[in-house]
C-alpha cells in the first residue's frame, strides 16, 4: 500500500525558522511571519516604517519545512531519535511484545495495508523510572524540557517579554504533577509539547474511522491537516476494522503527540462484546499500542459500579463510550471496573515507556440537565485517588472533563478538579453551553471551552460542527481546529500568557496601516481571510466593502490623527 | 418595481400558534414543536410515551403563518394599526414632514424603485406624552406591553414553569428605563419585543448596502431571513445608493423592530463631505426616518472634541463609522460634536414618534490592545448623563457597547455600564475576545457575547463570519444569526431564566431516545443539521456514524439503565 504525499505548504509569507538550545543539542520549529512596512503619506510626503516580524507557536511540523522531503510511505524524520538512543536507561526490544500485535505483524493478509517502516520498539531497563515525571523529580532537565521552554516563548524575548518559563520551570510542573510532557519513547517524531495551565492553552483533536466510514489514507490526510491549522495532540479514536495498522500509518507520519482509548481495540477484539472484555485482552493492548508509540491512553478507571445506580438520576444516562463500556463490563459481571482494580498493573505498563494516563470521564454529563451531578462528581474524586496511584508510578497525569455545561455551572467544575485532583492538569470536551444547536457544536463548546480554560484548563478537545451528527471530514476538522485556536488563544490572552497578546497586536496595527496581506499571514486561516476578502475587494483598497469609500471609520480616524499631530 | 415573494416556509415539524392576552385583544405568536412518543422494548414488550409540544419565541413573523399570504410588493399586515389608531394622543399627519422626504416623493426618477403600498405618517398630538416609557410611568400596561409579557414566557405555565415576567413587570421595567420596548408608532407591522436584562437576551443583525454591493431585493431578503432564522431586531446600515427608498422596502417588510444610524444618510446628503454636515441636514434625516417608522436610533452624541486627543493614544484608532464622523467634524469645526449640543431637540424629536435611542460608543475599542482604554470609558459617563437627559424626555435609551475585548476586561465593561448609565439596556457588539481570526469573528466574538450577556447585556449584535473582509451575504447572515441565538440562549441558560432549559431537556431526551427528527425539529438549525445527519445515515439508525453499532454509549448506557430497572 502507497499513500500518496500530502500538499500541505508553508502558510503564506511565513518561513520555517529553529531556535537552538543552550543545554541540549535541540532545534525548535518556529513559524515567522514577515511583515511589509508602514507605508504613510503625510503632507504629501512618504513615510515608512518597518514592522517587526512576528514568531508563532507551529504545530505542524516538518511538513512546513522547504528542506525537508517529506514521504508519509516512510514516516517523518525521528527527531527525538537522537536523544532517546543516548539514554542509558532504556531498552531496545528485539521486536514487539504484545501478542495481538505479534499476530498482526505474521498476517500476510495485512501486508497490503501495512505501513512499511516499521522500527523494533524500547521499553525501559528494568527497575529504571524513565519517565519525563521520574527525571523531573530527580532535578533533571531533559531534552524535551528545554524544547518546550523554548517553544512557549514563541522568541518574545527578542521584543523584551519577560516570561516565567524556564527549562527550569518546565521540570518543577511536571514533578509537580501540574504538567504533562506526552512523550512515548516510541514515538521519536512527535516535537515536544506541554500540557499545564502555566504554559499556552492546547487543543486535541480527535479523528479516527468508525466501522461506517473513512480508510487509512483519509484519516493519515486528516491527521497532518489536523496539524498544520493548529492541533497540539491528535486522538486516533478509530472503531473500524485494521485499527492497529491505521494507527501505525498514523503515528509515524505525526508530529505531536497522539493519544488513545485502548478500551475501544480491546472492545473490537472480542467483537464488540462488552460481556467478553476481559483484563488480559486489555493489558495486552496497552503494551501493543505503547509500543507503536502512543503518548497517552484514555483510561475510564474511575467509573465504578456502584455508580451505575446513579444513571436512573440523569436524562442522557452515560454518554462516555468508555464509561459506558465499562459501566456494562461491570454491571453483567456484577463486579468492580476492571481497570479500576487493576490501576497500579497499568500504572506498571505505562512507566515503562512513558506514556501518559488521561484519566477518563466516564460520568461526563451529555446534556445541560446533568451537568454537575452526583455521577459527576463522585467519579471526580476516585479520579483524584487515582492520580496519587499514577504519581507514585511516575506516570503522568491528565483529567478528562465535561461534556455538556452551562456557563454557570462551569466554574464549579474548574474548582473541585483542581481540589480533588491535586493539580493535575484538565482537559475537556468543550464544554458545550447549550444542547440546542447540532451542526454547530463547534461553537456552543467554544463558547465554554474558553471560559474553562480562562479558568485553567490546561487543554482542550475540540468538537466539529459535525458533534452529534455524524464523523467529521477534513473541511470539518478545519472549522474545528480552528474554532478551538479561537477559545484557547482567547483564554491565553486572558491570563496575561506571556507574548500572548502580540499577534493581536501586529494584526491589529497591520488592520490600522490597510496592510491586507500581512492582516491574512497574520491570521489563524490565511487561506479562508484571503478568499472571504479577495471575493469583493481590490487587493490595496484603503476601505473595506463593509463601510465603502466614504464611510470608512479608521481612514477617517488617521486623518484626524494626522491633523492632530500636525 | 417589483420583488419576488421570497419563500420562507414553516419551520419542520412546527405549527404556528397564537396566544390569545387578558387585558387586551392582542394574539401573540409562537412556534410549537411537535413531538413523536418516546418508543421502547422492554422485555420484548413496546412501551410507549406521549412527549409534550414545546414552544418557542418566534420572530418569523406571518412569514411562517399559512394562513397570511405574504405579498413584499404590498408589505406586512399592520397588527398593531388597530391598537395605534385608538389610541387619542396620536394624531394623522396628511403627508411626510421632512424636507428630504418629500424631495424623494416628488422624484419621478425615483418611481421605479419605490415602494408603493405606502401609507401617511402619525406624530404625536402637541403636548402629549406618548412613548412606551411615558405611558408605563403613568402606570398604563399598553397592549404591547402584555404582548411581550406573554411573548417572553413561551406558553411554559402551562408546564408549571413560574415566572416573574408579568404585564406589570414589563411596565415596571420600562418605566424605570431597565428595559426597552422599541415600537414606533409608524412601524405597525413590528411585532413588539422587550430588551432588558431580566428578559430573554435578544440579538440584533445587521443588514444594508454600501457603495460597492447589494442592491434591494437582496437586502429585503436578507431582512426577512434573519427574522426566520431568529435575529429580534435589525440595523439597516446601508450606505450606498437611495437608502431612503431601501429602507422603506425594508421596514413595510420588517416584522421585528428596526434601527438605523442616521448618519450615514446625513452624510450621504452631503456627499460624503464631513465638513458639510449640518444640524438641519441632520435633524431632517430623524424625521425623515421616524416617519417611515424606524424603531431606534443609533446616535454618537457621546464623543466628545475632548476625546479626539485621545486617539493617539489607541492602537486602532476610532472604529465606529458614526464616532469617526463626529469627531472629524468636530476636529474640522474646531467645535463641539453638534449631536452632543442639539441632545435636548434630538430627544423632542424622538419623542413625538416613540423613536428609542441607542447611544453609540463612538469610542469603542477596535483591537484587544485598546479595550476599556480611557477613550472609551469616558465616552461612557458621557452616555449615562445623556440617558438622564433622554429619560427626562420619555424617549427610551439603549446604551451600546464594545467592540475588542479579552474575557478578562469583559465583566468591568458590563460593571462600569450598569453604574455609569444607570441600568438602562446594554447592547454590544460581540465583544470579540481576539483580534487574529478574521473569517472567524463570529466566533470570536461570540465567545465575548455570551459572557457579557450572561453578565448582564440585554441585546448582543451580531457578527458574521465576514467581518473585517466584506459584507455578509445570505449564507453569513445565517451563520451570524445562528451563532448569536447560541450565545444569547447560553446566557438564558446561565441567568436561569424561567422556562429556558425546556428545549433543551427535550432535545436531550428525544438524543437519548434516538428520535432524530424531534432532534432536527428541536434544533436552532433544523435545515443543517438534517443535512449533515442525512449525508451519513439511515434516518431510523440506533446510533450515529460518530460511534459506530458497537460502541454507542447511550444505546449502552440504556442497556445498563434497563438492566437496573428490572
């Protein structure tokens, strides 16, 4: 099987550029956008000032870089490759573990859609505590720690922006717990990134096929699209068949870091037969997928069966597909989650190849009137006890939060998980404000997904118009990325996040001076700017249609500026 | 001239229903969605149950009624005609007053594109005191008044709903100009509404020409789309070409209350020539106005000469069109902007047709860099002396707002609003909580709007998706339109205004049940999301692409629930 190449190019008047590091031996991607100077004819003479080029946070890896050739038959380059091989507390497995992946990997039959380029996995060396946490709390400042510290400054010091995050900084959050690090040591091509509410506000992405829809090459498309608008971390949340080659395709062709639910392949292994899930099945899947590098695993152990009692209480019952799942696990066996009792084992697999644990929501409320509920919250605090297990593991900790909440109820959420989470950082759905408009549920979430994360969560996972109706596509997963660009940049504009506001600023100067291609470059979907604009404008109009020549406000108000100044 | 019938047809699902008043003879319309019966097998046994009709606000208009035959060519019928002419302290006028007016009358070039059904305008006889807030002082409930008492409360008695909003709280309301019921005496095919913060928060679309584009078919289109789609009031901020006769297309057409900013014809009158405005051309362009039947005026008399000084100190400068004109023609006049120093008349004028005014802020921030900036809380206090000044007169204010603004300087815009202008009705314009996704500012501003509303703000305006690049076609104006409706519905959500999650609660039953047209008929786009659920579905499937069958989390969750209940 070939795919052919992705046609993704560089934004518009933007150049790939890396900062280098001064304790690693790292480049960290930057995207730099070009300014034209101020132009201004004042008494009939021309004035011109330059305009500093303005440094963006680029999620989408090399695939905007000129210089390099990208081939998604053969994956991306393996950045952390280098650093990873130096290690001494880690492993190279002579192949892979797991036996399901061990019997896909000897099925002929697979060959036609198998990703070609496969590479022997690691594992850490036994009794070595190998995780981004571990060495945090050992004092060490790894590789990945001073990419991301660099990679949050977005180069603002150049323009004199103090920020408080250091390399330093970076390793105390993670030790602390208030911040993740998603980095599977088998997943080499992911570019480091960081999770807490200290650092830029993120987005998740969700794409994956169900047994309806959507083959390998339209997800691996929707993948590094998903990447380019503006997605931090990628969740391959595939129902259908050959999951465990699409995910391949996919793991090795993406730049962040990618996260699953394991429950839904151990699911398809029994075929979709709740009653048969079994704990061997599941652990077996852990390691398969830890092993083709996946940096964090949706994990609904806090759904216990007592609180199945509770669903009589709610309109929308359970609407986590995990929680569900479990939840009917656990009531036809009449016996305890068994990702519950068996949560210090997986803590045991995940340490191994530092992979995350999101701690899922199973009792997410799917509607305005459950938001907040005993469900809720009861799950909320065994999630709390679960991340003190986790930690002590060293494995990272991520939150899952809602779901459907109305803005006054929103707060709440915010408070009790700091509180019963110890910190850990938050990642929600959303959520949604309203349940009364399907088709655009990308904005009833953004408009709660702004105020939540405003209020500190530290990422957010976007939903597409298309929630509650059917499988987004790719046009989709652009309105969805970028909507959530939107609610997390608004939220880091405002907590004040270093160098936040400066993109705003330049735009806005750039709205003032008429510069209509620095105004695009400047914006988060150039493409959709210039097309919304060039279908009604000539390109260096002093006015926009919206006023017409007459009318239009900031031409009027620099020449009473200019008046003024004389 | 004449304009195809545009074919708006009845929401899916939906029946048009009247409620009938107690104290006058007045019919207040509603949509009512009908429901199927939730269906269930228990135990190889079908259950079935009746769910309730809901009922929601409907500014559709006759437009969905089948028993009114819509002609554009002729107008609207004039429901409140009859309550209008009983009254006795209105008189008949033989023609139109204003000069201007009576120049296009007499225009036989004009003949073509007039409309023609007109009818001769009504003033108030001299000292008569005859707005809404004059009448509500004087402790008279006015037929309006109960007809938006009745309006605001959806029929949800009938569900055991309790609410506060009686005829009498509506007069109260206005009374103590804490809300605003925008009913020109001339515009008696509107509809009367309420704005204010203890009411349902209502959305304001803008619509109208400039020089470049759109001519008036088209525009009386989009009038009459936004109504369907749910906007409650509309700006005709057309700037081009024989706005006179636009606007008179527009209002016979108009079935909500509509505002103007009567500047920008003024200067049209003047050919665009700042320094040629007048007073006289103004006061002119009022009455003018106010006898076709515009319902409020957006007046800039807050900007002052002072505050042009202050430019310099903005990032953009002065963004709205009417604060720019007034300031350049302050600047130019090396005098007091002359709205500000004719306030008294302006109020007489108003006053005389129940005209309410909305006053602008001139002032208001155009970047995240110049919000709640100097400039525009001066302007502000500036505002809450001239609400005194319109108050004295009866005339009923409204107070606009921004504009830019990050979420974390929202709550002092609403907090210095309240106390500055002395709780008359706040209406903004988002506010857009960042500066860098033109293409998006519907969403951007959205975020802003259903927070501030929330807060307090009794009107949002609307942003489309255009903004900042051109001016919104049809397809934009229902995305803006659709959009507010979720920001506004959001805020009755979190207000906890009576009666609001009724919609909700059955849109997430009729999702647990899996009824997918009540979903569609429930939702504030039935139109899209049928389309985007038909792309991908059997109508009558038990689960959605998004999951696939195995993996439906509610069709499991029911599971579960069942199992319990046994």
């Amino acid at each position: 099987m070939e795919i052919n190449n992705i046609d993704v190019r560089n934004y518009p008047g933007s150049t790939k550029t890396y900062v280098e590091g001064k304790l690693h031996d790292i480049r960290v991607p930057m995207r730099r956008i070009d300014l034209t100077p101020t132009v201004k004819i004042i008494n009939g003479e021309k004035m011109m000032h330059e305009n500093a080029p303005v440094y963006v946070y680029d999620t989408s890896g090399v695939y905007t870089d000129p210089d390099v050739t990208i081939d998604i038959n053969k994956g991306l380059p393996r950045t952390r490759e280098k650093w990873i091989s130096q290690r001494n507390d880690l492993e190279q497995l002579p192949g892979i573990t797991s036996e399901y992946g061990r019997q896909r990997e000897a099925d002929k039959s697979l060959d036609s859609i198998r990703f070609a380029n496969r590479y022997a996995p690691r594992r850490a060396k036994k009794g070595c505590a190998i995780t981004q946490m571990a060495l945090a709390k050992q004092g060490i400042i790894t590789p990945e720690m001073e990419y991301v510290a660099i990679r949050e400054n977005m180069n603002n010091e150049k323009l004199g922006i103090k920020s408080h995050i250091t390399p330093e900084f970076v390793r105390d959050e993670i030790a602390a717990g208030r911040a993740v690090l998603p980095a599977n040591i088998n997943h080499p091509e992911s570019e480091p990134m960081i999770i807490g509410s200290k650092f830029l506000v993120k987005l998740n992405t969700n794409i994956g096929n169900s047994a309806l829809s959507s083959g390998i090459e339209e997800e691996v498309n929707k993948a590094v699209w998903s990447c380019y608008w503006g997605g931090d971390t990628l969740m391959d949340l595939s129902t259908g068949d050959n999951i465990h080659e699409t995910r391949e395709w996919i793991i090795r062709n993406c730049p962040v870091p990618m996260g699953t639910v394991p429950v839904y392949q151990a699911l398809e292994k029994v075929n979709g037969n709740v009653k048969d899930l079994t704990w061997e099945i599941y652990r077996d899947t852990l390691i398969e997928q830890a092993e083709q590098g996946v940096d964090y695993f949706t994990i609904h152990a806090g759904v216990l069966r007592a609180h199945a009692d509770l669903i009589g209480e709610r309109l929308t019952g359970i609407v986590s597909r995990g929680g569900s799942i479990m939840t009917q696990w656990a009531t036809l066996h009449d016996s305890e989650n068994f990702l519950y009792t068996h949560f210090e084992e997986i803590c045991e697999i995940l340490a191994q190849y530092d992979v995350a644990v999101s701690l899922g929501d199973g009792m997410r409320p799917g509607s305005i009137h459950d938001a907040n509920d005993r469900s809720q919250f009861l799950e909320l605090d065994v999630l709390g006890q679960l991340t003190e297990i986790a930690w002590r593991h060293n494995v990272q900790v991520l939150i899952e939060g809602p779901g459907h909440v109305p803005m006054n109820k929103i707060k709440e959420n915010m408070e009790r998980q700091m509180s019963a989470c110890h910190k850990a950082p938050f990642y929600t759905l959303g959520p949604l404000t309203t349940d009364i408009a399907p088709g655009y549920d990308h904005i009833t979430s953004a408009i709660g997904a702004a105020q939540i994360a405003w209020l500190g969560t530290a990422m957010i996972c976007y939903v597409t118009p298309k929630e509650h109706l059917a499988l987004p596509n790719l046009e989709d997963v652009r309105n969805g990325v970028i909507t959530y660009k939107i609610a997390a940049h608004a939220a880091d504009l405002a907590k004040g996040h270093p160098g936040a506001q400066v993109r705003d600023n330049a735009m806005s100067k750039a709205r003032y001076d008429f510069r209509w291609k620095d105004q695009f470059n400047l914006s988060l979907d150039p493409a959709r700017a210039r097309q919304y604009y060039v279908e009604s404008h000539k390109d260096d109009d002093h006015f926009c249609t919206m006023c017409g020549p007459n009318f239009c406000a900031m031409r009027i108000s620099q020449a009473v500026a200019d008046n003024c100044a004389k």
